[in-house]
C-alpha cells in the first residue's frame, strides 16, 4: 500500500487501514510513506490493528525526521518477519531496540537505508542487535550460583592444584562451536575455565549463566570439573582415584 498525498488530503489512509486490518486472512503487509510532511507517523497508529499480520515492509521515505512507527509495530502479536528502510539520517536506535524484544514471534529482522548508495551504520547496528536477539530466544539456559568447591582427597600425601570447568559436546573430534554459546551474555574465547584457588584444596566457581542453542551445537552441551594433583601429572594420576569413572566425571 502505497500512502499518496491524495489519501492524506481526502482522509482515506487511516479508513482504507482500519478496512484491511478487519480482514482476518491478512498475513503480509506493504506499507509505503512518501517524502512528504503530510506523511505523520500519528496516522501509523492505525497498524496496532493488524493483529493477524505475521510480516511487514515498511518502506519509509521521509529525509526529515526520524520515524517512531516502533512502539506500533511492536503491537503486532503474530509479527513474525519485519523489513524497514528508512531515508532518513539515522533512525533512533534506542527506541527501536526498545521496541524489538516485545515483538515475541519475530523471527526475522532487516534494516536499512533507503538512499542508494549511502550507508550510516545503523543499518548493520540494528540488524544485528535484532539477529542476537532472536538467537538467545532460541538458547536454552543453565544458571550456577557462585559458590567455594572444597575437596576432600583421601589420601594425605595428595592436594588438588588446579581445577578446570570445561563445556564440550558429544563428538570429540570436532571443536566445540562457541558462537552457539553465551556465558554471562558473551561469547566465550575459550571452552575452559581455571577456577581460581582460595586455599588448600578450595577453589572458587564464579557466577556462571550459560546459555547455547542444541540446534546449532548439533546436540547437548555437557560441563565437567577435571582436578589435577600437585604431586602427579595428568596422565598418570588414575590409579589414585578410588572409582576410576570419576576421573572423567
């Protein structure tokens, strides 16, 4: 739908808007602004009718001001899909990123900018927030509390030296794919922690929240908890475990 001065001058916009949103089977929208001041985002308000609309395009080409259309789109409970351009300098980021994790279905957003050949940023800023923010919906979640690790070696001649938190999945031999993981909402460097020592045989496990998508990992992720002994190397400590397994645990 493109909005022409001659709607805005017969008031028609916001009556032919209210007539599509009444039809139930109405999945996709087009929506065109024109680079006109008679073009006011207060007749945009008309969109939080479209309760059926799973995807939109909304092309605006308006120099002059920065659009507010976000709060609207952000009504649209089955939006599922959403493609802006807009000509103006830079749109306000806070507002749209305010906008976007309301918009609970969404599974799809693009930016960009609507004059040929001209790129500010924003464009990349926006879509990329919104991409992150649609991955973590898909990321399961593990939360541990930060808490002290004390063990207890049965054996007096033996002291744990050094404990690893490690993250892995379920084949060895490929590497563990970290940008489908986030811990404490970054993406970690690395798939071990060294946790740092408080006392003898004590070691401290930080706060951790992680989060990982099993569909991009191909499959669970696992954690463990591997001490090395100050008295031994690692590869010939297995015979002072009582039960071998644990070793691996």
């Amino acid at each position: 739908m493109h909005y022409t001065y001659q709607m805005y001058k017969a008031d028609l916009f916001r009556g032919i808007m209210t007539t599509l949103a009444q039809n139930l089977r109405l999945r996709h929208l087009t929506l065109r602004l024109p680079n006109s001041s008679h073009s006011k985002d207060d007749a945009l308000d008309v969109l939080r009718k479209f309760e059926t609309l799973e995807t939109l395009e909304l092309i605006d080409a308006r120099d002059w001001e920065p659009p507010s259309v976000f709060e609207q789109v952000a009504a649209l409970k089955n939006l599922k899909q959403v493609t802006f351009s807009f000509s103006c300098r830079s749109p306000s980021e806070a507002a749209c990123k305010a906008a976007l994790p309301k918009m609970k279905q969404l599974e799809s957003a693009t930016f960009s900018d609507g004059r040929p050949h001209i790129q500010q940023g924003w464009e990349e800023t926006l879509t990329k927030f919104a991409g992150e923010l649609i991955a973590n919906r898909k990321m399961a979640v593990i939360e541990l509390p930060g808490q002290k690790l004390v063990f207890k070696p049965t054996r007096d001649d033996i002291t744990v030296g050094c404990v690893i938190f490690s993250l892995y999945h379920s084949n060895p031999g490929e590497p563990l794919n970290l940008e489908a993981i986030r811990v404490n909402g970054t993406q970690p460097k690395t798939a071990r922690l060294y946790l740092k020592q408080t006392g003898k045989n004590q070691f401290e496990l930080p706060a951790l929240k992680i989060a990982f998508s099993s569909e991009e990992l191909g499959g669970p992720l696992y954690m463990s908890l591997k001490v090395w002994f100050n008295e031994l190397t690692n590869q010939k400590d297995g015979f002072v475990y009582e039960h071998l397994p644990d070793r691996y645990a």
